[in-house]
C-alpha cells in the first residue's frame, strides 16, 4: 500500500519498503512536480539493491527520493546500485540527492556504484568532480559484476 505522500508539498507516492520477496516494485504514481517525473524501481540480485530510477531528479522529487534513499539504507542495504541510465536531467538537489546517500551508506560501511550515466548527467557529475566519490559502470550488469569482484 502506497504512502499517501502526494500533495502540494509531496509530489511523489512512496510505497513501503518491505521484504525481499516484494522486489521488484515500482512506486506509483511516478513523482511529479512541475518541472517534471521520476520514477523509481527496486529489485535485488543477492545482497544487492539496485535502485532505478528514470525521468528528472531535480528540485520537485529530489527531497522524497532522498527520504527513500535514506530509508533503504537505514533498513540495511549496504551494496547499492543507482541506475541512472533513464535519467534524462540532473540538477544540483539531485546530485545532492545521490552524495547524501553516499554518505548515509559509508557510515555502514556500504558503498554505492552508479550504472549507466547519460553524457548530459555525466557532465553533471564530471564538473562538480563528485565522479571522484563513486565507481561509475557502464550499465547495471558491469556494477554487480564489480561488487562480486573481491576486493
């Protein structure tokens, strides 16, 4: 059942995050604001969560989807793929958005891989230098492949 956060000030409907048997699962209604969509989708392979996400993370999603982020981490997961290969605009909230997971996971002791950046997001990522903090893969496949990877 939906978390019934849509409104004025919550554009974006989140559902519950519950057992592993529940993946994968989409949230619905996709976040909207004015500027635009996202839509995220959750699965795991193993220990892994893979978190896809497509449309725009910009300033109208980017709180909820940070809240989302947050609540996956803080129930456990500490091997994180963000697939942004649908992701067709990043703004600063957004990027803010993918750091601050960053920094959530490492204080587990996790790490998060990014997967399939777009040239225009990737841009995003090279300017501010914050290319520097994750591994970057091309797709998801090369991501799990580098978790499994010891090391």
């Amino acid at each position: 059942m939906p978390l019934g956060l849509t409104g004025p000030g919550n554009p974006v409907s989140l559902s519950p995050i519950g057992a592993a048997a529940e993946f994968p699962r989409s949230l619905h209604p996709p976040a909207q604001g004015r500027s635009g969509t996202v839509e995220i989708e959750l699965r795991e392979e193993g220990a892994i969560r893979i978190v896809s996400l497509k449309g725009r993370l910009d300033a109208q999603v980017s709180g909820l989807v940070r809240e989302r982020l947050q609540k996956l981490i803080e129930e456990g997961a500490v091997s994180l793929i963000l697939n942004l290969e649908a992701v067709d605009f990043l703004d600063s909230s957004g990027l803010g958005v993918v750091v601050a997971g960053l920094r959530k996971i490492k204080e587990n002791k996790g790490e998060i891989k990014l997967a399939g950046l777009r040239p225009e997001v990737r841009s995003i990522f090279d300017i501010t230098r914050v290319t520097r903090l994750f591994q970057i893969c091309a797709d998801v496949p090369t991501a799990l492949e580098a978790f499994r990877k010891p090391g």
